[in-house]
C-alpha cells in the first residue's frame, strides 16, 4: 500500500507553474515527431497520437524516474516497419502488446539494473550519437511536401528564417527571465507572427490531421495459435530490447541531470504496462523519448506532473484542439528540436578526448556512428558493452602474476595475484614448471579468485601435469565462490577456505 501511495506522492514540493508550462512545451514537440514517426511506418497518423498519450500518461504516473517522457518513439517504430508492410497494422499492435509483456518480465525480475554495466564511454557514445539524429531528423522538415527535394526561393528563407527566429528567443529569453520555459515562449511568438501576418509556412496539419476521438478499445484481429506467435516474437523481442536500452539509458542520463536516483526495475514495468494498452487501444507503442525529457527538464520539470499534462494535452488535441494546433509552424518546432539537439551533445567529450584511453574513445566513437548509420540504439549499445567488457577482460588478463619461493620443509608455494578466468589461463600456466619443481606444491589464491569454467580446466590441467610426474598440488586460501566452482576437482585438489566476498551487482531498492 505504501509503494502505491508514492505513486501519488502530494507532499512531494512541486513548481507547478513550470510543470505545467513544461508539459504543454513537451506536447507541442512531440505531436509533429509522433505524427511523422506513424506515418513513415504506414500507420494511421492517430495511431502516434494515441501512443503518445497512452505512453505518456502511464508512464508519468507509474514510471521509475520523474522527469521522464515517453511517447511513440522512433527507435521502436523502425522495428515494427517489416511487420507492418507484411501483415498489416492487427498484426503490429499484437507484436506491441506483447513487447509490453516481455517488458514487465524484466521488472518483475529485477534485470533493468544491469543497465549499470553500461561504461561511461558508451553513455557518451549513445548520447552523441542521439543528439546527432534529432538534428537530422529535422533538416528533413526543411524537404517540400512530397520529401523529393529540398525548399528553395522564399519558402526555403521563410523556413530558416522562423527557425533562426525560435533559436535566438530560446538561447536569449532565459538571459532575461526563467519565469515561463523558452521554448514555450518561442513557439508561441513564432505562432503569433505566421498567423498575425499570414505567412505561408509549414504547418503541423500539413504533415497530418490530429483530429480525432478517445483510443478506442480494440483486440487485434490475429489467429492465436503457436504460427501468429512465432511471426511475431522476434519484432516484439526486438522493440523490448530497444524500449528498455533507450529507456533505461536515457532514466541514467536524467539521474546525472538532475543529481537523483531512478528505479530501472519500475520504470520497465511502467514501459511494458503502457505498451499492452497501446496494443488494445490502438497505439504504436513506444518508450521514453530523450529530446522531449530533455526539453521537459530544461523547463524545469522535475516531478511527474509534467509528463501527465503532456499526455492529458495531446489528448485535448485530439478531441478538441486541432484546429488551432494545426495551425502552428514546423519552423518553431524545428528550432526548439535543434537547440535540445544542440544541448544533448557532450560536449565535454571533446575537452576530454586527450586524457582518456585509446579504447575508450573509440568504442564512444564506434557507438555514436552505428547510433547515426542504423538507427539501432539497442546494437550499438551491445556493440559497445561487448567491446569495453572484451577490453576490460583483456587488460586484466596482463594482470595476473605470480610470486614462489621455497619453504624449510621443501615446499614450494606459488602466490597468485589478479583473477583467473578466460583471458587469463594461458598466462597463468606460463608461471609453472613441473619438471624443477618439488614433490609438493601450494598454490596460494589468498589475492586471487577463480572465476569461470576456463579456470577450472586450466586447474585441472595444472594438477594432471603434476601427478603424472608423481607430485602433488595443493590449493589454498580460495574463496567461497571459487570452492564451488571447483567442486567436480576435489578428488585432485586440497581445498583450504578462508572468507572471501562473494560480489554482485547492486540491488535497486530506493527509499
């Protein structure tokens, strides 16, 4: 009960003047992106606005980290693409639904937090990468209607013009005053000069209607049987995977912004209870969306009210506000999109480029390029862990060593220093010499520990080399965890045990 009651958590102190001017800045960003994001995968443009209310609003009121938005995302609509142009939009609001299920499994087992794993060098990687596509994404708004070719003459300067406009109110209104977020104020004035002076400009109802009714109740129109299951698990598998990567990453992110600390594990179900609804009320589905966070905190926003105004917003657009929404320029949202891009960039990574390890800055270097080139937060991310894990395996593979010497009673005991495992073996059989040593040795794990299978057949290996020459080997010092690994070896080993600490990844429990 007491869980639930933080959920609603009143006597929590909130600004509710810029949680609510924050929330109405997120949903003017985010219902041209929705919008466009629907309608490059073939979807019913309605089909984004209902994902971005439905996302927007559970997450707001259930998700791990306030401050967070989410909405119907372009990195999990790429992934449903094939699904649709094969077997239509029933099919994908199946797959969305179940990508949702898959979702909470990871919450209820508590897996979001091996989100920590990912290094700082691949945060960097993401984030550059991230900030790179929202301003792509944008010059494409500067393409004519029909997206063959790029505005020219007036129209092209009437674009920029309205989108330097918005940059500069943005970069010198907050100079000024931080009373009201500056990129409300930008779309507002922006507004007011196209309609005061009836400018020909690009509007949002250009890209599509955001008229519309309440998300309708809707089960997919599927076959339930093991074939319909095993078409669409790989696409839901897939949009879970890349939900959670740009989720989890994006609620670390906001953790560093505002000096607090997210619940990974909540924040997953939070995800994959909005994505089943989405299934059953004719949504796209999506996850948190990091332009629309970032713009969301630099206007202040620190608790969830925000994102529940944001969602409750586009809503009231649908229903009823879109007229007047569809009137607003895509240059004013194009020039708010480009200054979050502009301050989603680390730029700090140029400052410490120079002081950093060679393989750190290129695996940062390596996931902010396959980010741009494919799209795919989920593969670069993996990319990237699996490099830095690869580089950290192997520079703790040169560290292993040995030290021996010779006791009064002739036995010659060999202390190890650094870890055993994989990368390690073949050095640490480099260290021995059966044939000079003496009938018995020791081998000492005291600054040791045996980590894997690889370790143990080295061992193994080890221990049969002594006895065929007729000598013994003993082991000690080796921790709990290393005893077990080396049960099945007990017939050749002597094990002594003394305490050593068993380590694993911090739990997740926030008070």
């Amino acid at each position: 009960m007491k869980a639930l009651s933080n959920f609603f958590d009143f006597s929590q102190k909130v600004n509710y003047k810029n949680e609510i001017l924050a929330g109405l800045t997120v949903a003017m960003t985010m219902i041209p992106e929705s919008l466009s994001f629907a309608i490059l995968a073939g979807f019913p443009p309605l089909v984004g606005l209902y994902a971005a209310f439905i996302m927007g609003l559970v997450t707001a009121v259930l998700g791990g980290r306030p401050g967070m938005v989410s909405g119907g995302a372009g990195a999990t609509v790429v992934v449903l693409i094939a699904l649709m142009q094969s077997h239509g939009i029933e099919y994908v609001f199946a797959a969305v639904a179940l990508a949702g299920v898959l979702q909470i499994l990871v919450g209820v087992f508590k897996l979001g937090k091996f989100i920590r794993l990912v290094p700082n060098p691949v945060m960097y990687g993401f984030v550059n990468g991230l900030a790179v596509i929202i301003f792509m994404s944008q010059l494409e708004q500067f393409k004519s209607a029909d997206g063959c070719g790029w505005l020219t003459g007036t129209t092209l300067y009437i674009m920029a013009g309205l989108v330097a406009l918005t940059i500069a109110i943005v970069v010198l209104l907050p100079k000024l005053t931080k009373a009201v977020p500056a990129s409300l104020v930008a779309i507002m004035v922006v507004f007011a000069i196209v309609f005061g002076f009836g400018i020909e400009t690009k509007t949002v109802e250009d890209i599509a209607s955001v008229s519309g009714g309440f998300p309708p109740f809707h089960v997919p129109e599927i076959a339930f049987n093991i074939e319909t299951l095993q078409l669409i698990f790989p696409y839901s598998l897939i949009m879970a995977a890349v939900g959670l990567t740009e989720g989890l990453l994006t609620l670390n992110l906001v953790d560093e912004i505002t000096g607090t600390r997210g619940n990974s594990n909540r924040e997953c179900v939070a995800q994959g209870s909005a994505n089943i609804l989405n299934g059953f009320f004719y949504g796209m589905g999506g996850c948190p969306m990091i332009a629309q966070t970032l713009v969301n905190l630099s206007a202040g926003a620190r608790a969830r009210l925000a994102g529940i105004v944001a969602a409750l917003t586009i809503l009231l657009i649908i229903l009823f506000g879109a007229p007047i929404i569809g009137k607003v320029p895509i240059a004013a949202l194009v020039g708010v999109m480009i200054m979050v891009a502009i301050s989603t960039f680390e730029w700090a990574s140029f400052s410490i480029i120079n002081k950093m390890p060679k393989h750190d800055i290129i695996t940062g270097i390596l996931v902010a390029v396959i980010t741009v080139w494919l799209h795919n937060l989920a593969l670069a991310v993996l990319i990237g862990v699996v490099i830095s894990a690869l580089v950290f395996a192997w520079e703790s593979a040169k560290r292993i060593r040995a030290r021996h010497y010779t006791d009064s009673e002739g036995v010659k005991h060999y202390e190890i220093y650094g870890p055993l495992f994989f990368a390690s073996t073949t050095v640490f059989m480099e260290k021995f010499d059966v044939e000079a040593d003496p009938d018995v040795i020791i081998i000492d794990f005291k600054e040791s520990r045996i980590a894997d299978m690889s370790a143990i057949e080295s061992i193994n290996k080890l221990t049969a080399k002594y006895s065929k020459a007729g000598k013994t080997v003993r082991l000690r010092h080796l921790s709990e965890d290393s005893r077990r690994l080396l049960a099945n070896a007990r017939a050749v080993v002597d094990v002594n045990i003394i305490e050593d600490p068993t380590y694993k990844v911090v739990t997740d429990k926030v008070k």
